[in-house]
C-alpha cells in the first residue's frame, strides 16, 4: 500500500521503551466488547472487520487489556490478526478483576498478576507480550510487590516492557525503582488534561504517554465552538481535530482512539494526516483553560 493509503503512518513514529516502534497512532480495543466492557459485542463480525482495517490503515499499536470483557477483546485479536504481521506492538493490562458489568476491582497480588500475563499470552496467542501495563496500584498489596513481580516475568522473557496506567509522578518514580517502566497511561484528552504533570514528565523522560478516553470534546465540538471552526477550516470533523492536537501536543503521545465502526475508525484514523499549526494549537489550548 501507498503511505497516503496507511494514514495512520503519518502520525510519525516513537520506540516503546527505545527499541519498539509504533506509529503514534493507535487504537484502544475496549469498545470491542459488550456493554458495561462485559461479555461479546453486538456484532463480533464487525469487531474482527474493525481490526483488520485498522492494521491496513497503518496501525501498529493496538491496546487491549485481560479486563475487557474479560478476554472477549483478547479473542477478537487473536481471530482477526493472528499471526500478527510483524509491525503490529499489542499492549495490554492486568491488575482489575471483573465482577460484572461495568464493575472494576484492582487486584496487585503478585499470584493475581502473573495468572493473568500467563492468560494474556494464552489468549493472544504470543510468547512474549511487547508492553504490560499495570492496570490500576492496588492500595492493599506495596507498589514494589506488584512491580516486581512484573519484572521477574520480564526477566523470564514473558514480557518486553512494563507500563503503569492513572499514576502520579511520585507513583512513577517509585516504580522506577524496582523496575524500569517505559509508559504510563492516564486520562487525557483537550477538555480534560489533569494529568498535566505525568505528561510533562513523560515527555522530558521519553515515556510513551497513552492517553485514555482521547477523544472527550463535549463543548469544544458546539457548533461555533473552537473545535467545530477548527474542522471547518480543515475540512475535518471535531474529533479529528481533537486527535490532531494530542498528537501534536508531544511527541511521546500514542493516542488509542477505540470504536466498534469501521466508519468511525476510518475517520479517526485520517486525523493523522491534519497537522496544526502553532496558532490553531494555542487557540485550542486556550478554549480550555
């Protein structure tokens, strides 16, 4: 395929970890699952049709996590895309248990933690998965238990590189010193950017930062709103240009916008061919503080 037909390449790339590159932008698996992130989609056809095109637009980062459905977003990859093209980096998660619909408990107990990279490998259907990341810190079990036995699957070739997700600074850092952690994933997106600081941390440490729930534009995307002129001007829509501007935020930015569409993730796939200039991003900016 040309590069104008894989659009997500144009996104520019960043090294997980400094050795694993991806196109920066990817897609985030969970809306692949069913209501409440439990049991199998309305439409498991589209789900697998979803997947393959992401991979043919250039995607080469997929996240995923054991908690969706459980497993349901596991199957769907692994029936979609199995034997993984080369290029293609899955990330996932453990540390949530799922006790029902919509329903999330974080579980770091070290036993809890590697029965579930051991499923997740089972699952997928890989030796080694490339980027694990620690769901949620439980507050019941030390941050160094939890991390740490995420490094002794690393030093047994079960994992490439360790991730955290909805951490501070001081979380990172602390984790930093059991194991060495290439990523953190937090709520981010243009209305909501309380994870300011880790962002700002990520990029002078050159983290991967993989911004949750990216595109959240509620009154930016009002007609006449900063968002709905913005996607006038370069004939695009709201959410287009909502991903535009966290791509051009920082360079260590993977955002992982997720649909169940394959409509809506072309769409959101061609946003990475918009580039902002300094002024559209500072009037962006400025809508929102």
């Amino acid at each position: 395929m040309t590069s104008s037909e894989r659009p997500a390449a144009a996104s520019g790339t960043f090294s997980i970890g400094g050795d694993l590159p991806v196109n920066r932008l990817g897609y985030g698996a969970m809306q692949l699952t069913g209501p409440g992130v439990w049991g199998e989609p309305k439409d498991p056809d589209e789900a697998v049709r979803v997947l393959r095109r992401a991979v043919e637009l250039g995607v080469t980062f997929i996240d995923t996590a054991d908690a969706y459905g459980p497993f349901v977003a596991d199957h769907l990859l692994k029936k979609a895309l199995h034997p993984y093209p080369a290029d293609l980096v899955i990330a996932t998660k453990a540390g949530f248990a799922r006790t029902g619909p919509g329903q999330w408990v974080p579980i770091g107990r070290p036993e809890y933690l590697r029965q579930q990279v051991e499923l997740s490998l089972r699952h997928l259907g890989l030796d080694r998965i490339d980027l694990l990341q620690l769901h949620r810190i439980d507050p019941k079990v030390p941050l160094a238990d939890q991390v740490g036995e995420l490094a002794a699957l690393q030093q047994e070739g079960k994992i490439r590189h360790i991730g955290l997700s909805e951490v501070t600074v001081a979380q990172v850092e602390e984790a930093g010193k059991t194991a060495t952690i290439a990523s953190v994933q937090n709520m981010y997106n243009l209305a909501r950017r309380d994870a300011e600081p880790l962002l700002e941390y990520a990029t002078a440490a050159d983290l991967a930062f993989i911004p949750w729930f990216p595109l959240a534009t509620g009154e930016l995307a009002r007609p006449g709103g900063p968002l709905a002129a913005a996607a006038k001007e370069h004939q695009a829509s709201p959410s287009q240009l909502a991903l535009a501007w966290l791509l051009k935020r920082s360079p260590v930015m993977l955002p992982i916008p997720g649909t169940s569409s394959v409509g809506h993730l072309e769409d959101n796939v061609d946003s990475a061919t918009i580039e902002l200039d300094d002024a559209e991003f500072a009037v962006l900016l400025r809508a929102v503080s």
